[in-house]
C-alpha cells in the first residue's frame, strides 16, 4: 500500500514536471520569435535610414552655378575636381560633406550714389528736386576734379584748384573665380530658407562699393570738370575700371569687373549761372582756336602742300638734315609751288634774253666800231618802231617854235579799261 502511494506520487510529480517544461518551452519559444522579429524590423529601420542617408547627399547644382564641396571644413578635390559644373552630384551628407554653390555666369549691377546729393520725389510725374539749396559737405556727396588739365599746371605749381562735380555710377561685375571668392571673400552663412545669391550680394557689395569709391575719387581727380562733363567720360570711365580692376586683382576677390557706367553728372546747382558762362566761354574759345588751327592748316596747305608744316619747321630753324631738307622741297606743292615754276621760267627766259642780246650785241661790235652813231640810230628807231608797233593809243606833238631841237611826247593807253586790239580786229 505504502509502495503504490509512492509510486502514484512519482508519477503525479513527473507529469506535472512534463507539464511546466512544456510551458517553459512555449514561452521561450514566443520571446524568441518575439525578438527575431524585433531584429528584423530593426534591420529595415536601419537600412531604410541609411537609404536615407545616402538619398539625402544628392545635390543639384544650377546651370549658371559652380559649387565647391567642403569636406569637414576643407575643400574637397585637386585641379578642376574641386569645382562642380551644372547637373546632379552626390556627397557625403552633412556633416561630413557640404556644398557650396556659387553663381559665376549671372551678372550683377550696382548702383553707385555715393557722390550724388540727396533728393525727394515731389508728389505727381515731376523730377526729382535737390532736398537742400545749399551745398552740404557733410550729406551731399560729391567728387572733385582740377580746373585745367595737368600738362597745363605751371612748373613750381601744385595744381591746387580743383573743382566739384556730382555724379552716379554702375558697376556690373561677375564672379568668375569660385574658389578666391571662397577663400578670400567674407559671406554670412546662409540661413534655412535663405537664397545664397542674396546672401553673396549683401556681404560683398559693400566691399566692392567701397572699392569702387576709391577708385572713382582717384581717377576723377586727374581730369577736369570739361572731362567729366563732356570730353573725356569714356576715358574717366575706363580709368576707374581699370583702378578698381587692380584693387580686386590685389585682394584675389575672384571678381570680375564687366562694365564701369557714368549714368548721370553734374555740376554744383549753387553755381549753375557762372558754371553756363564760363562753360559758354571755354566753347568759343575752342571754337575760336579751332577755326585758327582749320585756317592755318588750310593756308599752309594751299602755299605749299601736305609738307607744308614739316617744310615751316625747317624755314623756322629746326634741325634737320640735308636729305630730308631736299625730300621735303621735292615735295613741295599749292601756291609755293607755282611761285617756284614762275620764278624759275622767269629766270630761265631772263637768261635767254640776255644771251641773245650778247650774242646781238656781239655781232653789233664790229660794225658799232666802225660806225658808232650809225649804229646807235639804227638800235634807237627799231626800239621807237617795236614800241609803236605794241600800243593801241599814240599821241604825237609836235615841236613849236623857239625850241630847241626835236622833242617828241608819247601818251601811251591812258584809259585803263582800254583793252589791246586783238589780232583780228587789226586786221583789215
């Protein structure tokens, strides 16, 4: 009896054993199924994140745009594989990798109105009027320029009279050189929902519109206030280009200045009346010399020629060699010329007849020594007949009593608009 209770509680205690073993499985198995299935929804978490990650370092760069991409702060890249050109890119995500892209083939124009005093709209379509009747040097801004031009300063003359002009500009530039603007250039950084274009523009146009300043009032300095307005303003606006090109080329801005504009000039209004006088005045002078020179060259030209003013310059003493004398009278032409043709046929015939009249009188000699008054008739009444033989008019008087000898008056064409007998009017 004792050994069959034993046994029936061995085997009570065996089956509830079976039993929580089986449980024990049960249960082991779920968290086991439970945490295989957490480890493959965590394995596509992260893989979903890392396609994310990877997606996000897709960068677009704009066609007028390069980029430089910045790799913990460095630029990335050696020679033409630091810049980006237009098109899709991908880096590494922030924080690793950043893109910086940068407009190049977009140009930029400023107003500059640094030297132009300051104006009101009145109200209804009218121009803008001068907020002040009196000059201000502290508000109006302006520029000064020389009263006459340098070459024409004294010697021991400092040149000190100077002259005001107001004036406005535009500047148009262009950044051709991403990676000196980058390093050398000072932008903001570009805030969540700010355009980096407009970032660029309000950090480095004050720095280029201090630039341009510097070289507009350099430049503007050398020339006068005629210059500015009228004669020289492609010159003066060349001048500043070039200046302000220099100090951008100095600091390695990676700047490029496309175009320097003079939009608008003037005078002080203060001294509007005396500027129109004397602006009035210098214009006839100019004239005047002008109508001078045209003159002068016209009559050295029709005297001697287009060598009329080398050829003066000889005449006047200046040093030249004998070739180049002989070169310029051979090319002598215009009045001088004719001068020269007349004075030469001239001389030519002056000399012909003398050498006939030696010869003549050659001939003469013998018979002249022989028979002196004889040949002194002859050569006498064939003068008196060549002369008679060339006028149109011959009054004879005749001699009257009580004098002495024969004399013999000839009034020879005494109308002046008498003209010579032609040929054939003297004939029959």
């Amino acid at each position: 009896m004792t050994d069959q209770n034993h046994e029936n509680k061995d085997t009570q205690y065996a089956i509830r054993n079976t039993q929580y073993d089986s449980k024990l499985d049960a249960a082991g198995k779920s968290l086991f199924e439970a945490l295989r299935i957490s480890f493959i929804i965590l394995k596509i978490i992260m893989i979903v994140l890392v396609i994310v990650f990877l997606t996000s370092g897709f960068r677009t760069v704009g066609s007028d745009e390069q980029a430089l991409v910045l790799r913990f702060g460095k630029i990335r890249g050696v020679g033409e594989k630091r810049l980006l050109g237009p098109g899709l890119h991908w880096v590494f995500p922030y924080p690793i990798d950043e893109i910086v892209k940068i407009p190049v083939a977009k140009k930029v124009n400023m107003p500059v109105n640094s030297f132009w005093y300051p104006e009101k709209l009145p109200p209804g379509p009218k121009e803008r009027i001068r907020m002040s009747e009196v000059l201000d040097p502290i508000k109006d801004g302006y520029c000064i320029t020389r009263s006459e031009p340098q070459e024409n300063v004294a010697a021991g003359s400092d040149g000190s009279d100077y002259n005001i002009v107001h004036s406005r500009w535009q500047l148009t530039y262009q950044i051709t050189k991403p990676e000196l603007f980058f390093k050398n250039v000072y932008v903001e950084d570009v805030k969540p929902g700010e355009i980096y274009f407009d970032v660029i523009k309000n950090t480095v146009e004050p720095l280029l519109q201090k630039l341009f300043e510097d070289a507009v009032v350099t430049a503007i300095v050398n020339y006068t206030v005629d210059d500015v307005m009228f004669d020289q303003i492609a010159a003066l606006t060349g001048h500043v280009k070039k200046l302000l090109k220099k100090n951008l080329e100095t600091i390695e801005s990676g700047v490029e200045v496309v175009e320097v504009q003079l939009t608008d000039k003037t005078w002080p209004r203060q001294v509007d009346e005396a500027f129109q006088a004397a602006h009035k005045a210098s214009q006839e002078s100019q004239k005047a010399i002008s109508e001078a020179r045209t003159y002068a060259e016209k009559t050295l030209n029709e005297a001697a020629g287009p060598v009329a003013e080398k050829l003066l310059a000889v005449l006047e003493g200046k040093s030249t060699s004998e070739q180049e004398r002989e070169l310029l009278w051979a090319q002598l032409a215009g009045a001088a010329q004719e001068k020269i043709a007349q004075a030469r046929a001239s001389r030519t015939k002056v000399v012909q007849t003398a050498r006939a009249d030696a010869e003549y009188l050659q001939k003469l000699l013998p018979e002249y020594r022989k028979y002196p008054k004889l040949v002194v008739q002859k050569i006498y009444l064939d003068a008196i007949a060549y002369i008679f033989n060339n006028v149109d008019e011959k009054i004879i008087i005749q001699p009257t009593k009580g004098t002495k000898g024969i004399v013999l008056w000839l009034y020879i064409n005494s109308d002046p608009e008498l003209k010579p007998k032609s040929k054939k009017e003297q004939s029959p």
